[in-house]
C-alpha cells in the first residue's frame, strides 16, 4: 500500500511556513526594529500569540467594560445638565463642556506616545484612575468650579480609555476587518440608547450618586480584561516569544529618574501642550461666558483671556516648527490621506455640538419631551450608527473600500440639518426631531469610524498610535469648538430673543438661568410657557444656520480623502514611503477632478 503521509521533516517545515506567514500579518517588518517603541514590538509579540478563540474572548470582555463606561457618558451628560442647573449656572453648561474637550485633545497625543513607550494595557491603567478620581470629585462638588474640576480630570480618563481601547482593537485586527474590531467598544451604544432613559429618569434627583457609581462599577468590569490579558502575555512569555527583550533595559534602568523625566519632558512636547490648552482654552470659553442676562464683553475678565489666547497661537506654531517631536505631526499632515480625515473629525464634532449642546434642553423645555424622551432621542443618533455601521462593517470586510460610503454620509448629514432646521420648536416638531436624528445615525455609521480606518491605511503601525490619537484630538478639538459656538449664540441671543416676550427682568434671569425649574411652575401651554418656547425656536434657528453652513465644509473635506484597498495584513506595507514620490507624480500627472475621485489599487 501507498504511504500518503508527509515525512516529518516537511510538516515541521509546512507548519513553521504557515507560522511564518501568520506571524508576517501582525508584525510589520522594519529595517531596525529598535527604532520601535518597546510598547508596539511588546504588544506585537502578543498580537501574533494570540489565537482566533482568546482573540474573541478579548474583545467581548472589551465590549463588557465598554459596556459601563458608555452608558455612564450617557446619563453623565444628563446629569450634567441637572446640575449646572442646581448650582444657578445652566448657561455654563458648555464652559463645562468646552473644558473637557480642550482637555480632552491635548490628553489624546500624550496617550498615544505613552502607549508607544511603555505599553498599551499599562497606559490603560492610567487612564482609569483618572477617570475614577474624576468622578468622585464630579459627584461630591458642590459648585460649579469643583464640578467642572472633576470633569476635566473624568475627560482626562475617559478619553485615554477610548483611546487605548481603539489602539489595541487596531493592533488585534487585519486591515479589512479594522472597522468591526473600531466598532466593539461602541456596540453598548446601542444597548444604552434604549435604557439610559429610564436610569436618568428614576436618578434624575440623585445626579450625585448617578454620577458617584460609576467609580466602582467601571474598574470592576474591566477586570476580566486585564485577567486575560495578562494570562495571554504570562502564557506568551512562557513559551518564549518575549525571549528578545530579555535585554531589555528600560530608560530608568539605563539612565535614572531625572534623565527619565527630563526625556519624558520633550518627548511628551509638554511645552507644545500647555500652549495648546492655553489658546484653545483662553479663546473659547471666555465666548460662553460673555453673553447672558447682562453682556461682558467689555470687563476685563473676558478681554484679557482672549488677548493672551491670541498672543499664545503663534507661540504654539512657532513651538511646533521647531519642537524635536510636536504633538502635531506636521509631516504626516503632508498626505491628504491624513490631513482630510482631521478635517472630517473636526467638522462632524463641530457641526454636531453646534446644534447638539442644548439639544436636551430645547427638547424639554420647547418640544415638551419628558427627561426619558429626551435622552432617548438624542441618543438615537448613536444607536442607529451603530447598527449601520456594524452591517457596513462586514460589507468593508469584502468590498475593502470606504471612502465612496464616507462621501454619502457626510452629504446625508447636511439632508439631516436641513430637516433639523425646519423642525426646530415646539409639540408638531416630535416627528420631524426624531426624523432627523434618524438620519444623523445612518450617515454617522457611514462616515465617523470608516473616515478613521481609512486614515490607519495610509500609515504604518508605529505611527498607528499617534495617527489615531491626532484623528480622536481633532474631534475633541471640533467638539469644544462647536460647543463654545453654540454657547456663544445661546448667550447672546437666547436673553434678547427672552427680552422681546417679557417685561420682568427676574423672570427672564429665572428662564435663562434654571429652565428646568421654569417649566415645572409654568406647565404645557400656559402664555408664559408659549413664549419661551417662541425665544427657543429664535435661538435654535441661528444655531441650525451655523450648523448648515459648515456642512460644506464637511462634505468638501471627504472628496479628498484616499481610497486605499484594505488588505489581509495589519498595516499595508510601506505605506508612507512611497507617498511623497505618489503625491508628486499626481501633481504633475492626474487632473484635479481625478485627483479627489480617484480609486487606489494598493
């Protein structure tokens, strides 16, 4: 009889040739691996050990404490509301807002780099005691100052935890399924949209400890992640695949603390950070607080900011123009593949916060949702992104192309602020809200996160970090933006749109400054109520307009996107060294017109 089996010799050289060519998937080859941060090539070893049932149970524990942290973000922004509203400051609503997204960015590059060096789980950890300490300061304040403190501190947290999350998604994926892998930590979105309502509804008195919780129950359910985690590298570590950092010394060890801090000092561009908080900030939320009941804009207390905000944005570009690693990388800005994504992140957030930040209360007070109809409308918009995004996911995992589908949602979204706008106040504009917020979630699942992997294809995996860190900066960077537009447009037109329904200067200052308590004693359809429904949909009207205008902007930005074939490998390979040499041969080669629609087969 025929002997079919396979000598020895040739399986062990057939299964390390399929090892070879699994490994070769999630370890990007470069001509010196040192020149990798030790937090890439370490999470690059465990990517690669890391089998397809280990893989799953990682990303469905990730799922699980994503779970927590989203539905906190939900009911957090209601609660928010709540209590500004407690301490006789509603309209700083979006001061508050502004704060942490300014906060928020500049967080976001110190992230990517920290994770780089020292490890992504490592940083991860970080990131939740930020987030933890920021919210039992936020549910113990008991001003707005102390709230706002702990806000920041929350933001600090809670963006290093998308973050990190995203990174490692990124570094557990191949490049045509990177958009399912973006998407998990938001899947309890859609979960949430439907049962934030009732949380906020039966807490809604109790915003502390609704607030308060969340410092407990966040950490716990991210411990089966870090369990596994740590298992996977123990396992991996044991089976000698980290054998090549057994030489490994850390810049401690070679260099001592001083040298390390002062290292960390210039490689965090620590300079080039607090110029950008300094400019963003004293620019921004002197906007939200000058206006109200009685205009500021001649006190020194808004004049002064704002000089000194000015002063600091050449400041900070000179920095960034001469700083050793920027927090901005210009270099990078280069492709258009990567500067039009940034657009794109920060016109989505922009336009949003625009007409979004006092969304809730206009549905509350001018369209007479309960806090439960509220929070679920305004939570449609995620939930429908989610679903759509989650199907478009598998369909990219196929096709392997997203930009034609950014293109459409990004023109969807002006079809939405326009529905928006003409349904803007009042009980016959329910339909027309939710019809509208409908829109914004199918287009969102069509552009946000697919503009996001696009960007991670035209990059290479040690720039991954910093190329997905700048895209989620510039959303909070869009994000503070549209919310100090928006609070600068509610301060200085709702109290004159106020001023034309009502005589009694105490009334108006009680409508501007607590509305929740205005419509308690003022119900549905009482003249009183009429009128401030009347100034609301005046205001709203401004903000819809704003909003409108920068949809243009939006959809423009799209066209230049890259439309790079997403393939089976972590990251394409050598991506970014043939891009300038690329970008030349267009210029002197493709039209204009070709140029923005142009399909690349790499």
């Amino acid at each position: 009889m025929a002997d079919n089996s396979i000598p020895i010799q040739q399986q062990q050289s057939t299964a390390s040739a399929s090892e070879v060519e699994e490994k070769s998937k999630w370890v990007e080859e470069v001509a010196d691996p040192e020149e990798k941060g030790y937090g890439v090539r370490k999470i690059e070893v465990l990517s690669a050990y890391f089998t397809t049932g280990p893989r799953l149970l990682f990303f469905f524990f990730m799922f699980l404490g994503a779970y927590c942290y989203d539905l906190d973000a939900r009911i957090r922004n209601v609660y928010q509301t709540q209590a500004t509203s407690s301490y006789q400051k509603h309209s700083l609503l979006t001061t508050v807002n502004v704060l942490r997204s300014v906060i928020g960015a500049a967080a976001q590059p110190t992230y990517a780099k920290l994770s780089n060096v020292y490890g992504r789980m490592e940083i991860f950890t970080v990131a939740i005691m930020f987030y933890v300490v920021g919210t039992i300061i936020e549910s113990q304040a008991y001003d707005v100052q102390r709230f706002a403190g702990g806000a920041i501190l929350y933001e600090i947290g809670y963006t290093g935890m998308v973050l990190t999350l995203a990174l490692i998604g990124g570094d557990f994926s191949l490049m045509n399924w990177r958009l399912l892998s973006i998407f998990v930590p938001f899947i309890p979105s859609a979960i949430n949209s439907w049962i934030s309502g009732d949380v906020t509804q039966h807490m809604v008195e109790k915003w502390s400890w609704g607030i308060g919780m969340w410092a407990i129950i966040t950490p716990v359910a991210f411990l089966p992640l870090y369990v596994l985690f740590y298992y996977q590298y123990w396992r991996a570590k044991k089976a000698g695949h980290f054998d090549q950092f057994n030489s490994y010394q850390s810049d401690y060890q070679k260099h001592g603390l001083v040298k390390v801090l002062i290292d960390l000092f210039w490689k965090l561009d620590i300079i080039g950070i607090i110029l950008f908080i300094a400019f963003m900030a004293l620019i921004l939320v002197p906007l939200t607080l000058a206006g109200g009941v009685q205009k500021k804009w001649d006190q020194a207390h808004i004049i002064a900011p704002l000089v000194v905000g000015f002063c600091c944005i050449p400041a900070f570009l000179y920095w960034e123009s001469v700083a050793k690693q920027p927090i901005i990388p210009f270099r990078m800005l280069k492709d258009r593949g990567v500067w039009a994504a940034m657009i794109v992140a920060v016109m989505v957030t922009l336009v949003y916060a625009i007409q979004g930040d006092y969304l809730y209360t206009v549905l509350v007070v001018s369209v007479n949702e309960s806090v439960k109809s509220a929070t679920r409308i305004i939570s449609l918009r995620g939930f429908l992104s989610i679903i759509v995004g989650l199907i478009f996911s598998f369909i990219v995992a196929k096709l392997r192309r997203v930009k034609p589908f950014i293109v459409t949602g990004t023109c969807l979204w002006m079809v939405a602020m326009g529905i928006m706008y003409h349904f803007r106040g009042g009980e016959s504009s329910h339909s027309g809200i939710i019809g509208a917020m409908v829109l914004l979630g199918i287009a969102g699942g069509l552009f946000t996160h697919p503009t996001e992997v696009s960007l991670q294809a035209c990059v290479n995996h040690d720039h991954m970090a910093t190329a997905t860190s700048m895209y989620l900066a510039f959303r909070s960077i869009g994000s503070s933006v549209g919310s100090s537009i928006s609070g600068a447009i509610w301060t200085q037109t709702l109290p004159k749109f106020l001023h034309k329904q009502f005589n009694d200067p105490q009334m108006i200052k009680s409508i501007y400054g607590d509305p929740m308590t205005f419509i308690k004693k003022f119900k549905w359809g009482s003249p009183q109520r009429e009128a401030v429904v009347e100034a609301y949909r005046q205001t709203q009207r401004i903000l819809l307009i704003t909003s409108l205008c920068m949809t243009f902007i939006f959809i423009l930005s799209s066209l230049f996107l890259r439309d790079k074939k997403l393939e089976s490998v972590q990251t394409l390979k050598n991506v970014e060294e043939s891009e300038n040499e690329q970008e030349e041969a267009e210029r002197k080669s493709t039209p204009f017109w070709k140029k923005i629609f142009q399909v690349e087969t790499r």
